[in-house]
C-alpha cells in the first residue's frame, strides 16, 4: 500500500501547480495525474455535472491503484469533497479547507479576498470554512471565468492577459484585502501578474500548495508514506494522463515541471468512463 501513488485530479493544467508542490516536498511520493482538458473549463458548468465527471476521473485513478486521492481543483472540491471522502476507501484531500486555513492565519486585516470559478464561488464554500473557524473575517469572494481559459490555451504572457487581470481584481483592490486565496489551482500560473495587479502588500495564498501540507500530515496519521532514504526517492514514479491532446499537454507539462523526458498517456471517455487503450495493446 505505501508503494502506491498518490493520485491528482483535475479539470486540466491546474493541478499541476499541486504536483509541482507535492514533488518539492515529498520527493520520495509516486504520483499520478490526470487532467479532463477535452471537458475544461469546469468552472461554468453545474456542480452535478462537475460530480459526475470528478467521480469518474477518481474511478480512473482507483482503476491504476492509489494510496490517498487530491481533489487538486477547488471547483471539483466543492462538488464532491464530502461524497468522496464518505465513499472512498482511502484518505481524500481537497484544495478548500488547507487554503481557507492558511488564510486566517496571515490576515491582519481580516478581509481576506477569494478568487475562483463561478462554481467555486457560487458554493461559497471558502466563506463557510473561514466563518465555521474564525466568525470575525470578512470574505470577499469573486468568480474570474476568464483566468482559466488563459492558461489553458497557453495565453499566459500576452499582452492582453495583465490587462483582464488588472480589470478582474479592480473590486477586490477596493475591498482593501490584505491576503488574497488563489482558488483554483489554475491561477498559481499567473501568481506574478496577480501579484503585480495586487500590489507586493498582499499576501497571496495557494490552495493548491497548502493542501500538500495536509497530504503529508496524512501520509504520517496512517503511516502511508514512503520511507525517506535515496533510494525510494530514486524509485518514486509519475505518470501523467490526459483526456485532451497528449503532445499539447506533454509540452506544458514538460515546461511546468521542468522535466523535459516527461511523457504524456492519451486516454478516451466512452459513457461514463475513461478508458486507457495503452493498456489493452
Ligand atoms: N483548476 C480548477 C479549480 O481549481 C478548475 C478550473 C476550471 O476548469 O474551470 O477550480
């Protein structure tokens, strides 16, 4: 069980800002990622059909065999975070609750700013965790539809780009918030023009990287983690698979991660399930 990876999930690129995380601080971890780029952006769709596809990515990741699951999208978090974690096996860990945490505890101000997808927004979760620990924050919460599509259609660094986020985070700026939550783990891929717009006053806060912090909490609690010496580390494997284009998810992937042998799987969705042919050769 301890040899297993530890699976991610999300609607496309995003989840890799955990991995990027998940690979700095448990180096000795196997993972294994999957992204639905051929159904992002989730954002804008309805949470149920957000369930229905985080649950049939999650079967995907069992189906290969995974000791802990992250839910490495804030959007499928809150649309499944609870079922999930009532009807798995195995310890799942979303992105709300770690980024939530984090928040309080740097605010001084006690506005704290939440960017995220429509979904996100609309389930005010980040709102109900912040107000269930600490009932004296003001939460301003902001849904950004177009920061998604930006980074996944590779529009990063045009010039257009700092001009949606300078006009997207205007009302925020206006909240006076001290400490900004990136809810969607989209977003730490365009930290530094947030950050620019935001000015260097405020904090920003990665749910994404948080949420590593409570893997490896848990990796620890049920004595699943790998041991620490060399060779584990040199042992530990990643694999990375994609309902989109593999080639065009290798080459961000590759850049993302540093790694340029990084290889990509192509898998297909047939009803309700996604299915790897690669295996069936
Ligand atoms: N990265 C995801 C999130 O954290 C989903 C973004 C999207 O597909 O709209 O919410």
């Amino acid at each position: 069980m301890r040899d297993l990876p530890i699976g991610f999930l999300d609607s496309g690129f995003g989840g890799l800002t955990v991995v990027k995380e998940s690979l700095k601080q448990l180096p000795n971890e196997s993972i294994i990622y999957i992204g639905d780029s051929a159904r992002a952006p989730y954002g804008s769709r309805p949470l149920s059909e957000v369930r229905q596809y985080t649950k049939q990515l999650t079967a995907f990741l069992m189906e290969k065999g995974i000791k802990m699951l992250v839910i490495a999208c804030n959007t499928g978090t809150a649309a499944t975070l609870k079922e999930l974690r009532r009807e798995m096996p195995i310890p799942v860990v979303g992105v709300i609750h770690a980024g939530s945490r984090a928040a309080i505890k740097v605010t001084e101000n006690q506005q704290i700013g939440v960017i995220g997808t429509k979904g996100t927004v609309e389930s005010h979760l980040y709102q109900k965790v912040i107000d269930a620990k600490e009932n004296n924050m003001t939460v301003h919460e902001r849904a950004v539809p177009r920061f998604v599509p930006i980074v996944e259609e590779q529009r990063i660094n045009d010039a257009e780009t700092m001009h949606i986020i300078n006009e997207d985070l205007q009302p925020l700026k206006e909240n006076n918030v001290d400490t900004l939550v990136l809810g969607c783990t989209h977003y730490p891929l365009l930290r530094n023009q947030i950050q620019r717009v935001m000015g260097e006053h405020v904090i920003l806060i990665d749910s994404g990287a948080e949420a590593i912090n409570e893997v490896s909490t848990l990796l620890d609690y049920f004595n699943l983690g790998r041991s620490s010496d060399d060779n584990q580390k040199n042992s530990a494997t990643q694999a990375y698979y994609t309902t989109g284009d593999g080639e065009d998810f290798a080459h961000f992937t590759r850049q993302w991660l540093n790694q340029p042998d990084l290889t990509v799987q192509e898998v297909v969705i047939r009803g309700d399930e996604i299915i790897d042919y690669s295996n069936e050769k």
